[in-house]
C-alpha cells in the first residue's frame, strides 16, 4: 500500500502555491520602481519602502483578482456561510494582537543589540508598521470574524489569557504562534536594513558610469548587489505580508531547536561571531585580484558567480510575498524548485567558493587546505538546514509529494541514490499511515 501511495504522488508535482507569471509581474514592477528611486534619490530607506510597495502590488492584486487567494480552503475561512461579527470576540483578539506586539517591543528593548546605530533605519520603519498595524486590525478583524470557519484561533486565546479566561481555552498552537511572531521580530530588522544599504549603494553607483568606464570590477560589484537586492525586497516583503486573508500566512514553525540553531548561525549578529572565530574560510585574497591581470577569465569567472546569483535570486522571486524562514506558508514546487529541492542554499553555496577562491592561498598548501574545510563546515550548516527544513515540511503531504516527485524527475535525480542526498519519502508515508508524530495537517493555529 506504502508502494502504491509513492507511484501516484511520484506521477506528477503537486501544484504550487504560487504563481510565476504573477511573481515576474511583481519583480518588473520592482525593477522600474528602483530606477526610478536611484535614478531620483529618493533616499535608502524611503527608498526601501517604495520598493517593497512596488513589489507587493501587483502580486496581491493579481492573486486577488485571477487567482482568488482569499477562497483558498488553506486561508481557514469560508465566504460562503456568513455568520454574524462577534463584538467580544473580536475585542478580545485585538487585546491578544496589541499584547503580541508588546511582546515584541520587549524582545526589541531587552537585546542591546537592537540598540546600536545599524538598526536606526528600522525603527523608522517600525513607527509607520505599528500605526497600520493597530488601525488596520480593527476592521481585519471584523472581516475575519465573520468568514472564519473556526473564529477562535491564536489571536483570541492570548486575549482569553491577558483577560484572566484561562481555563475557557485550548493551548493549542499558542507555540506556533509566539514562534512564527519571534520569525518575523528576528529577521524583519536585519532584511530591510540590507534592503537600505543595498538601494544606498545603487543610488550613489549608477550603472552606466561603469559601462562607460568599461570597469569590470565595478560592473560586477553592481551586479552582485543588484541580485542581492531582489533577494532582500522578496524577504522584505514577507516578513510583512503574513496575512490569512492573502493566503500568505504562517502554516508552521520549525519546532526544533536543532532548525533554529543552524538556520540563526547564517545571519547576524551570530555570524559575525562564529565566521571570525571559527569559520574564517577567507584568506583576503579574492577572485578578482587572482584574475586581476586576465580580463577575458576574469569575464568568464565573473560570469560564473552572476549566473549562480541569478539562480538564488530567481528562488527567492517564485516566494511571491510568502517567503519566511524557519516557516511553512505553502509548498513552492515551480521556478528552479521543479529541477532542485534547495536551489537557493545550492547556488548560493557554489558562489562562496568561487568568490573567496579558498583554494588559493599567497601562504602556501596548508593554509589553502584550512581555508577549504572551513568552507566546507559552513556548507555542512547548510546541508543541516535544508534537512532540518525537510523535516519540517514533510509534515505538509503537499511536500513528501513534491520531493518524491524531485527524487525521481529533478535535474541532479542522479544523487539521489545516495541515501543522505535523497529525500527518504518512506518514513513520512509510514508515519502517516500508522498515526505516529509526524506527518500531519497543518492546523487551524494559523497567523
């Protein structure tokens, strides 16, 4: 029987829970807008926004109206049966949704880290944030209230706590709730101030002065950051649209500890101590000064490094306004995830070893061969993260579907006899089948 459930979900990849054509209409809307703020100064942070604005737009407005989104079954809500606003209830999630951001101002006031210049940018930002967060939620949640199919979710339940209703509720998927919010509060600040410093750079370095110039160097540095930048607004803009009514909400939370640790040791501040003392795989000593002397390989190899970008920022683009970290917010299976399961971390990885050619050292053999397996320890975290996201999302049948579908049909399906490259579908069908902790529904706890 385990056989045959496999064969079928091996016949076809499931459908995505985006859509690439809606997504590329988002990114063009992107890329006009950020000529527009480089070519006008409009300013890195105003320009951040802006951009992020340009982005989003036509994605929700698109899915809206063509794909309709918001009749999802996934959405939890139902636009058919009406019910009648609960006024209490409605009052006391917006009690649970105002104590959440608290919370969150308590995580932000408590870690110094958040209190240093680099995240002046953010708080600006977060002025704006909590002004449409506390007026637009009142009327959200009216809306929802009356369309949810199970009205008393996570919201609801913080409220029933603050109230003193403690024994009136179920506990629930209060944990994937505070997860997904600690997500969003951690990787919010660190994206929109890259975002920032990205459109910054692009502002003060127009691209065409470096054609003029004919600078190779320089063209490449703006093509580097130009692809980063599509990959911060794409986070950016998650982080921000977690919203039910869109479809675009948090399923599940990674709930292990082993997920978040090695998810959190590739961004700061944890990188910043780990890659100076640990995992100092750079010997200062970079590809473009090695081929510095040699134009045409220097083009080529270049060239090599942009395509590899181009593929982590292509990943990042079929997210549409779902990307999240750490998170479950619909099983992408179109874009490069139909020929890979992790092309982001793949590419990615691929690119640090031809930009900080570890392989060469002006020290000799030695220091060559340490800077390699440093390299090779940071792309271990990385493996252990897409295993851990893989776990993860197997809890969701949509995924074990996809990646079997990979196992057999994807573009490196000839890894896949080796047992810790495949995608072990068999352990999440037998779970399911028998009942055991872990593949499961995703739940109504949704944020």
């Amino acid at each position: 029987m385990i056989n045959s459930v496999k064969k079928i979900n091996a016949v076809k990849f499931p459908k995505s829970s985006t859509s690439g054509w809606i997504c590329f209409a988002g990114l063009i809307s992107f890329i006009i807008a950020l000529d527009s703020i480089c070519k006008n100064r409009v300013g890195n942070d105003l320009g951040a926004v802006l951009s992020g604005i340009a982005y989003l737009l036509p994605i929700v407005i698109l899915e809206w109206i063509v794909l309709k989104v918001y009749k999802k079954p996934s959405t939890g809500m139902n636009f058919i049966l009406k019910k009648k606003v609960n006024v209490e209830r409605v009052l006391i999630k917006l009690v649970g949704l105002y104590t959440t951001l608290g919370l969150v101002a308590l995580f932000y006031w408590l870690f110094p880290v958040y209190h240093t210049d680099y995240y002046n940018s953010y708080w600006v930002l977060t002025k704006y944030l909590l002004l449409i967060i506390v007026v637009g939620s009142i009327p959200y949640f009216f809306i929802l209230d009356r369309y949810l199919v199970e009205p008393e979710e996570s919201y609801w339940k913080v409220g029933m706590i603050i109230t003193g209703n403690w024994s009136k509720i179920n506990y629930s998927g209060l944990k994937n709730f505070f997860l997904g919010w600690l997500v969003k509060a951690f990787f919010l600040p660190l994206m929109f101030v890259g975002l920032s410093g990205n459109i910054s750079y692009l502002s003060v370095y127009p691209f065409r002065l470096f054609i003029e110039q004919h600078n190779n160097r320089m063209i490449f540095d703006y093509a580097f950051t130009y692809m980063y930048t599509i990959d911060l607004v794409v986070v950016f803009v998650g982080y921000i649209m977690t919203l039910r009514i869109f479809d675009s909400h948090i399923r599940t939370v990674e709930p292990s500890f082993i997920g978040w640790f090695v998810a959190l040791q590739c961004y700061q501040p944890f990188w910043g101590a780990l890659s100076g003392q640990y995992f100092a795989y750079e010997s200062g000593f970079y590809w473009w000064q090695w081929l510095a002397n040699y134009p045409f390989i220097f083009i080529v190899w270049g060239s090599m490094i942009l395509f590899l970008l181009t593929i982590y920022s292509w990943s990042s683009v079929f997210f549409g306004i779902r990307f999240s970290n750490l998170t479950n917010r619909g099983i992408l299976t179109n874009g490069p995830y139909r020929l890979m399961r992790h092309p982001a971390y793949i590419s990615k990885n691929l690119s640090w070893w031809l930009v900080s050619i570890p392989f060469i050292s002006q020290a000799g053999f030695f220091p060559a061969l340490q800077h390699c397996l440093l390299l090779l320890l940071v792309n271990f975290i990385y493996y252990l993260r897409a295993k851990t996201e893989e776990r993860h999302l197997s809890q969701d049948p949509v995924y074990v579907q996809y990646a079997t579908a990979i196992n057999e049909r994807g573009l490196f399906k000839f890894f896949s006899r080796y047992s810790f490259l495949r995608y072990n579908a068999d352990k999440y069908i037998k779970k399911k089948m028998t009942g055991e902790k872990g593949l499961t529904d995703t739940g109504n706890e949704l944020i």
